[in-house]
C-alpha cells in the first residue's frame, strides 16, 4: 500500500486557523463598545485562547493523527465519550454554517448592488437569494473538499488572503485616512466605559466566540508535513497574528 502523502504545511495550517477564528463580522458588533473591548479581547485570549492553544499544540504533537479531538476523548475516555464530542462539533456547525452563509449573501446583496434591481436592504431581506446563495456556497465548499486537501490548501490560501486578510487591511488603511484628514472619531476612546450586565455578558459571548476554533486545524494532523515541528509552530504564529489583529 502506497504511503499517504503529508500534504499540508505551515502556511496552509495557519491559514486554516486563522479562517476559523478571524471574521470581519464581529467588527461592526463589539466597535460600539470603544476601547473597552481591548479588556475583554486580553481576559478572553489569556482565559481561553491560549489555553486551547497550548492544549492543541500538545495533544497534536502527542497524537498527530487524523481526526483530532475526537481521538484524544477516545483515547482518555473512550468510544462514546468521543461519539457525543464529535456529535457536539456537529450541532455547532449545524448552526453556524448558516449563520456564515446567510452573512456572506447579506454581503453579497450590499456590494452588489449596482448589479441587482431594487435595494441592498431588500435584497439581503429577500429569502430566496439568501437561502440560494448560502446552499451555492455551502454545496460548493462541500465539492471542494471532495477532491482532496491539496485543493482544500489552495483555497484556505486564497480564502485567508481575499477574504480576511486585505479587507481587514483595507478597513485599517480606510480608517486612518479618515481620521488623519480631520473627521471626527466617533469611537468610546475610554477604558473605563460602563455597561449593563446584559451589555458585558453579549460583549464576552461575542469575544469568545470570535477566539474559537483554533483545535479546527488538528482534525487534518495526519495530513500535515512533520506535524510535531510544523503544528505547535503554525499555532504559535496563529495566536500571534490573531493577537495583532484583533
């Protein structure tokens, strides 16, 4: 039998961690807040986010096998444990994919439409563009994924780049031409905001949401060139950038 061919490597790792973490769209959500969000971002990346890092990175190096979480709750707690944590994963991603997809169509309505007939609100309110255009992307996903990882590479790439990367760089360029040419800034410069507890508790919901998702990588250890070098190293430079960023 011919040996399985290690296909993905550091950029590809780090640019699938940075898809499942990283989304444009908590932007609009937690910039009311101010500046007060720089406290729940630092609570929620020292609480959360780098303890699920460190974990990741070690149970992968230990177990660099396909599959990820659930083979290390199989491994320490056995076959059912492991069923009822993929089973988990799945009802998550039962609910969050139509969450991205319905945003992605939203989007979609607003930047195109010099395209479209009528209104981008009316468009984006429309439940036949929004329920075809989120099945196109999610059934064109799925195809990807059916052809291999070398491809699902190429588009993690392309994706991380196109999709977060130089809007989030546009938004920043944007941002400081606004404010060098003398607009008024209508950010809470101040850390010290009050907020009702409904306020604080949808603030961190939001955070630790946007932080989840750095164990997505691990379900393709066994798939990864040198994953006991290349996984703790493609974390390392996730949890960095993820920290610059947000």
């Amino acid at each position: 039998m011919r040996k399985k061919q290690k296909l993905i490597g550091v950029l590809t790792l780090v640019t699938i961690n940075i898809l499942a973490i990283d989304s444009l769209r908590n932007i609009p959500l937690t910039a009311p807040a101010g500046l007060a969000i720089v406290i729940f971002y630092i609570a929620g990346t020292l609480f959360m986010f780098l303890p699920c890092a460190v974990a990741t990175a070690e149970l992968t190096t230990k177990w660099p096998e396909t599959g990820g979480i659930s083979c290390w709750v199989e491994t320490s707690m056995g076959k059912n444990t492991s069923f009822f944590v993929v089973w988990m994963q799945w009802v998550y991603n039962l609910v969050w994919f139509p969450s991205i997809t319905a945003f992605a169509a939203t989007q979609l309505a607003y930047s195109g439409n010099f395209l479209f007939t009528g209104s981008a609100i009316s468009l984006s309110n429309n439940v036949w563009f929004v329920m075809i255009v989120s099945l196109s992307v999610f059934w064109i996903a799925t195809l990807i994924n059916c052809f291999g990882m070398r491809l699902v590479s190429v588009f993690s790439i392309l994706g991380a780049i196109l999709g977060k990367l130089i809007p989030m760089l546009l938004i920043i360029i944007l941002a400081c031409i606004w404010v060098f040419s003398g607009n008024h800034i209508a950010l809470n410069m101040s850390l010290s905001a009050s907020f009702s507890h409904g306020d604080i508790i949808g603030l961190l919901v939001i955070v630790l949401f946007s932080l989840m998702g750095i164990e997505m990588a691990s379900s393709h250890a066994g798939s990864v060139k040198n994953p006991k070098k290349n996984f703790p190293k493609a974390l390392w430079i996730t949890v960095r950038d993820c920290k610059i960023i947000n």
